[in-house]
C-alpha cells in the first residue's frame, strides 16, 4: 500500500488515522439511546428544572406523593 500511493509509513498512518476519525459518528446520549426524554415527565416542568437540585426535589415529591397515594 505505501509503494503503491508513494507515501511514508508515517504519513498513511497519519491519513489511516484521519479517515478512521472522519468515519466515527458522535456517540449517543443516554436519553438518545433510551429514545428521548419523557414528554409527560416534562409538561408541567418548571424551566429550572436543569439544576440537579431542583429535579432531586420534583423527584423526591413525586415518588412521595405516588407512595401515599397507592399506600393509603
């Protein structure tokens, strides 16, 4: 293959690298892989709902109010 493009060692690999790198597609997300986010989770979602300690608190609401409410 080096004889046939008259290039060095050094150079295809270099070009073998940029190809292989060109090829790869950019890896999913976990919610593009798990198909997106839940639309119902994000109807009524406040819109600061990015900071984790605001969604540790919707969470921790929702799974408390579904405990008493199936618990009663």
């Amino acid at each position: 293959m080096i004889s046939e493009e008259n290039i060095s060692s050094e150079e295809l690999l270099k070009k073998l690298i940029y190809e292989h790198w060109q090829s790869l597609k950019p890896r999913k997300t976990l919610s593009q892989r798990r198909g997106g986010h839940p639309q119902h989770l994000l109807e009524n979602a406040p819109p600061d709902l990015s900071l984790r300690e605001n969604r540790k608190k919707v969470v921790a609401e929702y799974i408390q109010n579904h405990h008493q409410q199936h618990h009663l």
